[in-house]
C-alpha cells in the first residue's frame, strides 16, 4: 500500500491510500506521475454532487494535459479488480476505449455499484475528514463550458499530489 496526499490551493489535503495489488499497472503510472508533479496546477474539472469528483486532466483554462495510456484494470476488460466504487474510492477515468485512462482520475462521493468492473479502482482516502472534503468538492457551483459540463465555478485547483 501506498499512502499519498492530494493537497489543494486552499491548503485542504485529502489523504488517501494506493493499492498495487488490487490494480498494479495503474498504481505505478500513478506514482509515475506524482513523481513528476504531474498533477500540479490541474483541476477537479467535472464534479457531480451525490456521484463523483473528476481531476487530473485539465488545467483552470481547460486545457488538457495529456498522459500516455494504460491498460484498464477491471472485470469487462478482462482484470480480476475487487474493490468495489464505494465512496471515497479512487477509480480512473477513461473514454470508451478500455484502455485509454492515462491520468485523469475520480473519487466517488457515494457508492456507484453501476462502475463496478467498468473502471479501474486503486484506492480509497483514508480518513472521514479526506472523504468529507470530497464531497463538499461535489456540491460546489457548477456551469457549463464549451463541450464541458458540471465544471466548477471556481476553479478547485491540485497544488499538487504526493507520496506521504
């Protein structure tokens, strides 16, 4: 297990923890990408009270930042994945392709059994104050842009995300 920390411009820091042997592949091209600094100045661009928080792909403007592709570890594409979307689970984001997720990732505010098998999961937060700033992420104003919806009024910007 590996424990990591989301820390927003605000100073809230969400904490979670990764799980290599639930989704290997997934875990260490997340690691990869903090290692990096990836995900600083990235934003929570799509957020859906009662459903989840989408970030790590776009920046305040909406430009995208782009990552390579991975193997998308769950069920219908062929992966023994047992974590289930329950809330405060960290799951990634693809297209409809299964093996697109790259970078962009989401936190479940409620539990979604519909996902399940469908996206990959790799880890949870760890604490009730973790999972609280969540879902207050998902309850924040939201308009649309462009093709975008449900991206916040004001941005919710990573300062950066790293191993803890």
């Amino acid at each position: 297990m590996q424990k990591i920390q989301i820390i927003l411009n605000d100073g809230r820091v969400m904490n979670a923890e990764l799980y290599e042997e639930v989704a290997p592949v997934t875990v260490e091209n997340f690691l990869k990408l903090i290692d990096k600094d990836f995900f600083a100045g990235l934003i929570f661009h799509r957020v859906i009270p009662r459903f989840m928080i989408q970030g790590g792909g776009m920046d305040a403007a909406l430009n995208p930042k782009s990552a390579s592709a991975i193997k998308g570890e769950f069920k219908s594409n062929g992966y023994d994945n047992p974590l289930k979307h329950t809330k405060g689970v960290l799951s990634m984001a693809r297209t409809n392709m299964p093996n697109s997720a790259s970078s962009q990732f989401f936190i479940c505010v409620e539990d979604t059994p519909f996902l399940d098998g469908e996206y990959a999961t790799f880890g949870r937060l760890s604490d009730e104050e973790s999972v609280d700033i969540a879902v207050d992420i998902s309850k924040v104003y939201t308009v649309s842009v462009g093709y975008y919806d449900d991206v916040p009024y004001e941005p919710i910007v990573i300062k950066t995300i790293k191993r803890a």
